[in-house]
C-alpha cells in the first residue's frame, strides 16, 4: 500500500478525492536541494495520514539511472507487528 500511496496522484480517486500523495506536483520543479525536501515531506506526510501501520523513521530520495526516474527509500517500523521496515519505492515521471 505504500507504493500506491506514493504514486497515486491526489484527487484522481473518484470516491477518496484526498487520496494519494502530492509528489506529482512537483513534476517541473528544479531538481535541487528545496525540491528535494519538498518531496520528502509530501511523501511523509501521504504516508502518516493514509498508511497508520507504518511509523518512518528514515526517508530518503536516489536518482534512476534513467531520466524521470526515481526512488524512495524508507526505513521505519511496522506499528502492528513491531518489526523493522525497509523499502524502495520507484518512482517513474515523464513516460519512463
């Protein structure tokens, strides 16, 4: 579930309008350190609010090999089992 949150655009679910993450936002902004904080947070934020079994406690950004590529990396823990997390998620912009 947290790679649909992440790459679901909010608004485009017809019955949960709030659904998703603002990732696609930021699209065609500067790929520099203020973008970079900004997605973080967006992605953060999706993920507090629709995903409560996940507690993060590391989130970080890579660049694909790719142009329009990218990656999310979490690491946290899983509030109903306890045990530790980790996971990439892809990231694909501009028909990659």
């Amino acid at each position: 579930s947290v790679g649909d949150i992440l790459t679901t655009p909010v608004g485009s679910r017809l019955m949960r309008r709030s659904y998703g993450c603002d990732l696609f936002e930021l699209i065609d902004k500067p790929l520099n350190d203020a973008t970079a904080l900004e997605a973080k947070a967006v992605a953060v934020m999706a993920l507090m609010r629709w995903e409560p079994r996940l507690r993060l406690t590391r989130i970080g950004l890579s660049m694909g090999d790719r142009p329009g590529q990218a990656f999310v990396d979490l690491e946290g823990y899983s509030t109903v089992s306890d045990a530790a997390v980790s996971l990439r998620v892809p990231l694909a912009f501009g028909g990659v």
